[in-house]
C-alpha cells in the first residue's frame, strides 16, 4: 500500500507519495537524509493500492515528492520519470518531479 497526499499550491498540485512501511522512518547516508518521522504529515493521506495510486499521479500535478519502491516504480511506469533520475539513500529509493513552465 501506499499513502498519496495532494497539496495546494499557488502553481498547481503538489503530490506526496510514499511506500506504507517508509513512513515514520528517518533515513540517513551521510549529511543525506529522507526524514519521513518529522514529516509524516506531509505524506500521510489516503492509504491506496498501488493501482489507485497511479490514478492519482496525473500529468498536471505541479511537483511530486515520492518515496520507495513501489511508488518511484509508478511514477516511471506512468512516463515521468527514468530509472537513472532515481536517487538513493541506503536503499530507498525517491524522486521530486517539478513541472517548469
């Protein structure tokens, strides 16, 4: 499962998606760090299925914020992203998708 969060922004949608089991984790490698216990928030909405989730990652979301494997894998899946454009840090995966105009 994976929680999705859609954010307000004066630019357009902001969305916030992560692997269920990464949340509440802080994750660090070196001075690199995913801190997804202080901002739990941000990420925690509904709790989807993978299928439900890439419903929700449409092409006019401003800005993405995703995190873990399941997540990333659709957001490469739906033509957002690459493989190479992953980041790591230890063994979790993320992305941050901006839309410029």
């Amino acid at each position: 499962m994976i929680y999705v969060k859609k954010h307000s922004s004066d630019h357009g949608t902001v969305i916030a998606m992560c692997d269920e089991e990464l949340l509440g984790r802080l994750i660090e490698e070196g001075k690199r760090v995913i801190d997804l216990k202080t901002h739990a928030n941000f990420y925690k909405g509904s709790l989807l299925t993978e299928e439900e989730a890439a419903k929700e990652l449409e092409p006019d979301i401003y800005s993405a914020n995703i995190v873990g494997k399941r997540a990333v894998k659709i957001a490469i899946q739906k033509g957002l992203a690459t493989k190479e454009q992953v980041m790591r840090i230890k063994d979790v995966e993320m992305l941050q998708i901006f839309s410029i105009f």
